[in-house]
C-alpha cells in the first residue's frame, strides 16, 4: 500500500490508467481497466492478470479483503482522492476500486476445450452494454467460450467489461476473428452453427438443441447480414408468441442460449 | 397539418407537452409521451390513446404513413423544429416524431382474461429500461398481462416507454397494485405464483411450468424481499450452469417467461 494518496489527475500513474478509456491505446498497451469491486474480484482469481490497484480511501476500507487480496499477492496499490477515481471511471457513480488488467483472450483455436458443447458467438454487436450482457450470460449457460468477431464491439470496452459482471474472466474469450472463419473453425470441431436471426425459418420449438451449437448473435437493429446466415447451418428465430415485433438482442441471445443449455441437460 | 412551425421552446404547448417528462405532471394531466417512430405507430392502433403528435419536417417526410394516420383521425399533428424535439424528447438522438398520449393503463381486475395462462409481476424493478425489457419480453412469450407493483418504477417513464418497443400498447397493464394484492388475486384467477430469485429452492428445470404461471421478478441488485418470497407459491431460480454469480434481471426475466411459454405449447 502507497502511503500516501495521490490527488493530481496529471500524474504519469493517472494519465497512463486513464488513457485506457481509449481503444487504440489499450490495443497499443495491451491492457485495460476493470471497474468496481465484482470485477476486481474475479480478475484477482486469474494468476498474472491484474496489474496494478486503484482505491479510494472508502473502497480501501469497504473492500478490505479484496484490497488486502491485492497487496497480498505484491501488486501495487494506488490509494487515490475521490477525484482522481472520476477521472479513471467511466461510470456516474464510481465505486472506488479499479483495476488495471492484461488483456486476457486467446486465440480462437486455443478457446475450445477438446470436445465444446456451446459457443456463443458475437458476430455484429455494437452495443458494448449488449454485448457484456451477452457474455454474461454465456457464462451462465455454461458456455465454453465466446467469439467476438472483427465486426464487434470491443470487448474490453469499459461498459462492456461492467455489463459482463466478472464473465470477461470466467471462460475463454476469442477477438477479432472474422465470422466466416469462426464458423469454419467451430464446424469443424463439431459444433452445429445456428445463427439467430428474426428471420429464420425454424423457430427454437423447432430445433434440436441437445447436440453441440455454437450461436451466432447480430447487431441490434439489423439482425445478421446475408452472407452469415448463409454460412450458417440454419437460421433459428425465437418464437414471438404476442404482438411484439422482435426482442432485444441481449433477451434473444438468453432464450437461444438457455434452451441450448436445458436440452443438452434433458434431452 | 399546422402550416408553420413551433420553434418556440416557450410556447404553451411545448410547455404542456415538456412537463409530462416527470412523473407528478403524467400523474396530475393524466398523459405520457411516447417517443420514436416504432412507439407511436403502436400508439395509433389503438383507438383514442394518441391525443396529438409533434414531429420535425424532416420525420414528417420520413414517416409520412404515420403522420398520415394521425392527420386522417383528425388528430392535432405539430410541426417542430430540431430545436423544440431536442427539447421535448428524452434521447440523444431524437427520431423526430413524439406522441401526447392518453394512459393505458386498467385496473388489475380487468387486467387478465378470464383464463389467464401467463402474468409478469414487477415487484420491485427500479430501472425503467429493465422495466420496459422485461413488458417487451413478456409481450414476445404471449403474457396475458404484466402487473407494476407500488415499488415498482412508472411504466410511463420516458427510458421504460422507449425500451418496451411498442409493447406497452400491446397488453393490459396494470400499475400501482401493491405486492399481496397482486398475488392473492392471481392466485384467485388461477395462477401458480412464481418468485423469480436466485435464492430458490427449485430451478427452473425442477419445476412443470405447462399450467397457469404468473412469475413475479424483483430489483436488479437485491432481489425479492422476504415478504415476497414467503407470498409465492413457490421461489424459482434459474440455474447458473457456469460461474457467473448471477443474471441480469432483464435476462433472467427473459429466459423464465419463455420457460413458460414453451413448456405450456410443448408441455
């Protein structure tokens, strides 16, 4: 623990954590923030994950055992005004705690384990607060990895890593893959992939789903473009029983991911 | 069509309309107002709900099918500058077209059909955008209806409106029901009630959801109060199949409502 606190939102340690708010220098760093106690938390179970802790005086005392976790294992941490926590977070209400982290996905074949069961996969998603929902749910369906294609939101992407909950450190996250070579990939390792579209043919009453599926999620407002579903194995559409036209991305991709999960579990 | 344009932000009407984006003055004129093109197309399909429209010359061009059907049913349709919308709409980007309407609301007695088959209960679901989700959701699986608690947020709140897509005019909602009294008269019509909570005893794979079910869903960080849980006929989580610690109140909702809706079509 830093003895002293430091206040001035111009200090080299503030700059080079705040200057992770930006895509192009997480990607150049190779590093990014995790915010708020949940996701400081799981980033601490990952040996050589976390860099460096920023707290304020209040969180330090609140999260003493994550605080003291921290210290524990040798990382540096930064005590920090009320301020200087604004300055890092990128939420209304900072909670005080964050994290500097390495950047944790891995490549695409070493994602799967040997025999996956379930992939999500984010093929269009823009929306960094979707897309975190997404993952994590994924994780809560027991799924064994998640793939963010070329054409997704970033998933290190502060909101992003706040929607996940912790997940972005749960299972194995894939990045920048281009879709068509995600669904090769994830074919031949014996995964049937469904995409998810308003426009499918079959419904999920339709489906199958005790096998191996690996999902393919679109954007928000478009759904997937041609050229995906037709890669796809088939194109599934959650049933809309009532008046509304669609559902939301996030609502869709738990229904498809959940009835993958259960039919597995009872076929 | 008024031939000029309002670009005062301090005419009357533009008062009178700015004013319904808090809750005492809904509550006092009786009227909420429904942004976008998707919200007051559903709005015009239902007879007497809309009581005048505001629209930018350039949505009137774009969405002209729809200040068509308002103009043909003689209703007031304003033409605003950029400069009014921004001031009456609750987006950042403003679609250019915003609805008066009438509430929609009714009473929990003639909420439900006289078979009701699915019910969401919102006990204690604080942010609107979950809110709306969670009544854009319930739509999609075919609820027979959805019920706001006394503690819950208002279902004519701006950010609920938008995220319910429409749905707040598809279904009978009943608002203002305190929690006991909601599930005593489900019960009376016939429904299982179900607390939604991840405290459950049973997970959504244990229980027959094929009968009548209404499922009551709690805050997003806290849960269902004990009060609550003790009411329901049974406390139903779903089951985290990985590590997350939970799911997103919007998701688990998602995933519970069409649990129902499939297991009654394919019991």
């Amino acid at each position: 623990m830093a003895g002293s606190e430091l206040t001035n939102l111009r200090s080299p340690r503030v700059k080079a954590a705040r200057r992770l708010t930006k895509r192009a220098f997480r990607e150049q760093d190779r590093k990014f923030l995790a915010e708020g106690p949940q996701a400081v938390r799981e980033a601490l179970r990952l040996d050589g994950v976390t860099l460096e802790l920023f707290a304020t005086a209040e969180a330090e005392q609140r999260h003493s055992e994550i605080v003291g976790e921290a210290a524990a294992r040798g990382l540096p941490v930064h005590r920090v005004s009320g301020e200087v926590m604004a300055e890092l977070s990128q939420t209304v209400t900072p909670q005080g705690l964050l994290a500097v982290c390495g950047l944790v996905h891995v490549p695409l074949e070493e994602a799967l384990p040997a025999e996956p069961r379930l992939v999500a996969v984010l093929a269009h998603v823009r929306d960094p607060g979707n897309a975190g929902t997404v993952l994590r749910t994924a994780d809560a369906a027991g799924a064994d990895a998640v793939v963010f294609t070329d054409a997704s939101v970033d998933p290190y992407n502060g909101k992003c890593v706040r929607a996940s909950a912790g997940s972005l450190f749960h299972l194995p996250v894939a990045i920048g893959v281009p879709v068509s070579e995600a669904v090769r990939h994830l074919r031949r390792q014996g995964l049937r992939v469904l995409a998810a579209d308003g426009a499918g043919k079959h419904t999920l009453d339709d489906v199958d789903l005790s096998g191996p599926t690996a999902w393919i999620f679109g954007n928000e407002a478009w759904g997937l473009p041609e050229e995906v579903l037709a890669e796809a194995d088939d194109v599934v559409r959650v049933p809309i029983y009532g008046q509304a036209e669609s559902l939301n991305l996030a609502t869709a991709a738990a229904v498809c991911l959940y009835s993958s999960a259960r039919a597995r579990r009872h076929p």
